[in-house]
C-alpha cells in the first residue's frame, strides 16, 4: 500500500517539478537560495580549517593587526566592521541563522494557518466566525510598530522572536485564504463517501482535506520567510532585538558608530549585509511566485 | 446599502474596542510603571510618590484602571507626554496624523497608478523580455531592506547630486521669520492641493466620460486642468505662500518616492495575475474579433475588470505599508505618527506610545472602512445584504 502511495507521491512532485521549471523568475530564485545555501553551508568549515576564531569570530573576533573599519584587503576579503570583525565572516555565519529564522517562523505560522483554516471551514458556525474575526483584527495590526514597542521594552532574542512572528502571522491573513481553499475541498464527493465509509472528522481533516490544502500553505511559506527576515533586519537595524549578529544587525554596528553619514566611503560597511538581505528575500519570493504558477493552474500559459 | 454600511460601522467599532483593549493589557504587561521611573531620585520622598501614585489612578485594580483608560480615549483624554512634557498626548498626534495622512495618501496614490499601468502592460505582453524585467526589478524592491533603500536614495539624490532637501519636514533657516506657522501653511497646502484635485478629477469626467470623446474635447479638458493649477499656484503667489509650500513639498518628494518603489511592485504584480486571468475570457475575445485595436481591448475590456482584486489588496496591504511607514518615517525623519511611535517607545514615554499606537489602529480601520466602502461601489456584482466582500 505505502508503495503505491510513495509512487504517486514522487510522479505528483515530478509532475509539478516539470510546470515549475517552466517559470524563469521561480527558478532564478530557486538558484539564489541554493548559492545561498552554499555560502551558509561553507561557514562551519571556513571557520574549522581556513580562519582563526580569535580573528574570525563573527561576535567577539578582532584583527590587532590593521585599523579598523579597513576596506577589503586579502586578509578581510569584504573588509572589517568599526569593532574590527570580519565582515564575510559575519556575514557567512548570519546566513544561517536568517534560513533558520525564516523557516522556522515560516513554519509556524503555516502550521497554525493550515489547521485553523481546514478546521474553521469543516466545521463552521462560531469556529469559523470567530477565527475569521481574529484574522481580521491581526490582519488591521500594524505588526512593526508594535514590535518595535515592544522591543524596546522587552529585548527579544532569536526564538522567541521567530516564534512571535510566527505565530502573530498564522493568526492573520492566512488562514482566510487556506479557510477558502478548505472549503473548496470540503464540498466535493469523496469527502461526503469517506464520511459515509465512517471516518471521523479528525480522519478526514487529516487524511482528505489538508492534503488538498498543502500546495497553497506551501506557496504562502515562501512568501512568509520574505516577510519574517525583513521584519528581522528592520527591528535589528532600529537596535530593538537583541540577537548578537545577523544582516541587519551589521547595518545597525555601522550606523551606531556613524559610518553610515559617509556613506560612499564606507560602503563595505552596509552594501554586503544590504544586497544580502534584498537577494535572500526577493528569492524566496520568487519561488513563491514560480509555485504560484503550479497551484493556480489559471495563470500557466495556454 | 444602509444596512451593510451600520453593520460595517458597528464591526469597526467593535474591532477598535478590541484593538485598544490589546494595545493597553500589552504595554500593561511590560515590565515597570510610570512612578518607578522616579525611584531613583532622591528627592521625591516617600509620601509625594504615593500622592502621585494617587493622583495617576495607579492605586486602583488593572480593571479600573483599564475601564478609566477606556473611558478617557473615547472622550479624547490621552494623558500627558512624558518626553514633551507639558503637551497633551491628543495635541501631539493631532498635529502629526495629517503629515502622516498626506505621505502616505499621495504615495499609495502613485505607487497603485504606477502599479496598475505596468501590470497591464507586462500582462499583455507575457513572457517577452519586459514580463521577466519588470517582475524581476518590481520584486527586487518590494522586497528590498528599506532603511538601506532610503538611505540611499537620500545619499544619491540630497547628498550627492543636492537636487532635494535632506531630511525632515521644512528647512529651519528659510521659516525663521516666516509669516505664517508651519501648520498653517501645512493646512492651506493640503486644503488647496484636495481642491485642486477634485477640479481636475471633475474635469476630467465632464470632458472624457460625459462629452464625446475627440480630439478637440481632449484639448479642452488639458487647457482647463492647466487653466486650474494655474490659479492654484497663482492664488499661493499672491499670499506669499507659494515658498513655504514648495519648501515643505519637496521635503516630501523622497519619502514618497521611496514609498512608491517599494511598494509599487504588489498592486503590478497582482495586477499582472489577474490580467491574465481575464485576458481568457469571452468577452475579451469577442472585442479581438470585432477588430479594436489592441491598446482598447487591454485599457478598456480587459483592464477594467482586472483592478478589482488590486483594490482589495489595497486594502489589505494597508497595514504593512504602515510599517513601512514607521520606517520611512523615522529614515527622512518626517515628524509623522511613525515617528512620533518610534521615538516614545525609545524614550519610555508610556503615554505617548499607546496613544500613538491606538491611533495607527484608528487610522488603518477608517481606513479600511473607506477601502470596503469604495469596492462595493466599484464591483456592481456585490450585495449589501450578506457577507462582507473581501471574504472567501
């Protein structure tokens, strides 16, 4: 039986594989991630065998031997920050920490999408009245703002945070988009013969609706880290998080020391972090705009 | 039409009530209160800290204390800043929320109209060079850092090339022995351009709605928008006004341009979707067959039809371009509500940034109610009577 299920699995994603390659924006993006996958992947091994930690730390490393901020040379290869860290050592090993941010706040919000959606939409009446109204009032929440009111009283460090964005963003909109698709699902045939074949609701949620539902949860995660890690870099540039090093947090370390005033001079400085954050961001949306194209069979060329 | 429009009321209502009430057990629940701010002075003894304990209703449940808080919003009682010490929180953010209110209503203008244009053009022309570049560059800025995109704006284009003001709302050396207050002439500007743009929006429907539509009307209806601003400018010559209000408004040309870049590429890309959508329809067809041409079919049939799920992403991206806002606000230093929000958070001001706070939600759901009323106007197909539209 799984064999069956596994082959059709696999033949399904090759399938939607082949509608998605056709999209050159999808696949430009699929190609930034895995460069950035790549340049994340290095840091673990750059720092074990090539850089010394004392020099190379991304926190608490420094270079006695040139002034600091220094423009690249061949030893700093993107230059030093104004405390005399690596600027591509930190920028390596904040790589991973925004996947992981992004993902794993990503998750979480679809998670708790997914199941608010196919539940409201399966069983209706007040669970759906009342989650669809506080969908509404998250939607109204000016999120930034708030957080960074919050933050500046509360320093949130790196999971909570993640978990905070996720969770406020799988209470919103979301789950009026997934309730729609859910409800789409819930009128068709086979789901009034499983309940005549005597499964339980809990059976046909899971069994029947949300794997009907999964594409577009998918779709909505891609766009989801883009909205996670720009929310990351903005509370970080405003020095509101406290998390010990990622994209934004470089651009906060120039523009507390004052390099960011001259702005041409210094552009080791910000530029790095800055297309760092723009790249990884417009390629996970991207890929959400290339999966687009495979769940909305309407938009795909004739 | 009446009924949708008091259940919509009394649902706003309700979502504010609900609103304020998360926005104060939230800042009730940070860690500190206002007298503990002054623990550390010596010189306030014992006694008066109780008085002012008194006096602030601190003494009282967090139920009173929230009820109190509620009652005192709804009749306009905001509390004292802290950090402007002697004005009134209401004073404050009634003098912010225009500024804020005009930023940000001339840029979701520009960036929707700029949005809308390019994505029909890059939907009729799908999978050509201008579909792969608009849609790259169009998602580069959307999700571009946009602290890091303002400064660089600022640095190319005030800093560098010196074409505009640097930052912030007027130039303090050209108002020193100004006439008139800032205000004012801020009032004057906003009055003025609202009627200048309601006369060339009339002038417009009279002349290619209502006349035929030839080449001579056009004419017509061009000389008299000139003709319009014209007298606008001329009237703002005469009253001297014309210099303070060329200060102010090109202190605003940068934020907005930065507004507009990074948020343009939504409605084009949505746009584009549902372009593509409609394009397959029949009646779209049927226009081909007929032989229009082909910029007629795409404005007018296809178009047409196409903006509407654009609105209502307008209005649901309302909230995040007050983010954005704050961001902007805070990057040009443009004394708005963002940065008012921003600035208290930072110095503690309790009073301030919960009034401020609270008002950004007051703001958002005017306007949404605005955003809901409008797209019920615009899409025939909508009934009063049920469900709002923006559902399912």
């Amino acid at each position: 039986m799984w064999k069956i299920r596994w082959k059709l699995t696999v033949r399904g994603l090759a399938q939607n594989w082949a509608v998605f390659r056709e999209s050159r924006v999808g696949m430009l993006g699929v190609v930034i991630i895995l460069l950035f996958g790549v340049f994340g992947a290095l840091w673990p091994i750059m720092i074990n065998t090539v850089w010394d930690p004392l020099v190379y730390h991304p926190v608490v490393g420094f270079d006695p031997m040139v002034l600091h901020p220094s423009p690249p040379t061949r030893a700093h290869l993107l230059g030093t920050d104004p405390i005399g860290r690596d600027i591509l050592a930190q920028l390596m090993f904040s790589t991973g920490r925004e996947f992981l941010l992004g993902v794993l706040s990503a998750l979480i919000t679809v998670v708790i999408g997914t199941v608010i959606g196919t539940v409201a939409a399966y069983y209706g009446g007040f669970t759906d009245t009342f989650f669809m109204r506080v969908a509404d009032i998250m939607m109204l929440f000016p999120f930034i703002p708030l957080l960074v009111v919050v933050g500046s009283m509360v320093r949130l460090t790196f999971f909570p945070f993640a978990m905070i964005l996720g969770v406020l963003g799988g209470f919103g909109g979301i789950t009026i988009i997934l309730k729609a698709q859910a409800l789409s699902v819930k009128v068709r045939p086979y789901i009034d013969a499983a309940r005549v074949a005597g499964g339980s609701s809990f059976h046909i949620i899971r069994a029947h609706i949300i794997p009907n539902v999964l594409p577009l949860s998918f779709l909505y995660m891609m766009f989801n880290v883009t909205s996670a890690i720009l929310s990351e870099a903005t509370l970080s540039f405003f020095g509101v998080l406290n998390i010990d090093m990622s994209w934004g947090m470089m651009i906060h370390t120039a523009d507390v020391a004052g390099y960011l005033f001259d702005f041409g001079k210094y552009w080791w400085l910000w530029l790095p972090s800055g297309v760092a954050i723009t790249l990884f961001c417009a390629a996970f949306y991207m890929v959400g705009r290339g999966l687009d194209e495979v769940v909305n069979p309407r938009l795909r060329k004739r | 039409m009446r009924r949708y429009l008091l259940n919509r009321l009394g649902q706003v209502v309700l979502t504010l009530i609900i609103y304020i009430t998360l926005v104060y057990f939230l800042l009730q629940a940070m860690p500190g209160d206002i007298t503990q701010m002054y623990l550390a002075n010596p010189r306030i003894p014992q006694a008066a800290r109780e008085e002012l304990q008194k006096q602030l209703g601190l003494d009282q449940g967090v139920v009173m204390q929230y009820l109190n808080y509620l009652k005192n919003f709804f009749s306009g009682e905001l509390g004292v800043s802290f950090s402007h010490y002697p004005r009134p929180v209401w004073d404050i953010l009634m003098e912010r929320l225009p500024r804020t209110f005009v930023l940000f209503l001339t840029a979701h203008v520009l960036s929707f109209y700029l949005g809308y244009l390019l994505g029909r053009i890059i939907a009729w022309r799908r999978g050509k060079v201008v579909d792969y570049a608009a849609t790259v560059v169009g998602i580069t800025f959307w999700t571009a850092f946009y602290p890091l995109l303002s400064l660089v704006l600022i640095w190319v284009f005030a800093y560098t090339l010196k074409l505009l003001p640097l930052n912030q709302f007027i130039e303090p050396r050209l108002w020193q022995g100004a006439p008139f207050p800032t205000n004012t002439v801020f009032g004057y500007m906003v009055y003025g351009g609202g009627a200048v743009a309601v006369g060339l929006f009339l002038v417009f429907y009279a002349f290619l709605r209502g006349l035929k539509r030839s080449r001579r009307n056009t004419a017509r209806a061009w000389l008299s928008a000139f003709a319009i601003i014209a007298v606008a400018l001329a009237v703002a010559w005469r009253t001297g006004l014309l210099v303070y209000i060329w200060d102010i408004a090109s202190h605003m040309i940068l934020p907005v341009c930065t507004l507009t870049l990074i948020s343009f590429a939504g409605t084009m890309l949505l746009m584009r979707d549902s372009m593509l959508e409609t394009v397959q329809e029949d009646y779209v067809m049927a226009a081909r067959a007929k032989g229009l041409p082909d910029t007629i079919v795409r404005d007018r049939y296809a178009a047409r039809t196409a903006m509407l799920p654009t609105v209502t992403s307008l209005v649901l991206s309302l909230a995040s371009s007050m983010s954005g806002g704050l961001v902007t606000e805070t990057m040009f230093s443009w004394p708005g509500l963002g940065q008012i929000l921003f600035h208290s958070a930072l110095a503690n001001d309790y009073p301030l940034a919960t009034g401020a706070l609270a008002f950004t939600g007051v703001f958002l759901l005017i306007a949404h109610f605005v955003a809901d009323i409008l797209y019920a106007v615009l899409d025939p197909r909508i009934t009063y009577a049920g469900q709002p539209a923006v559902e399912g």
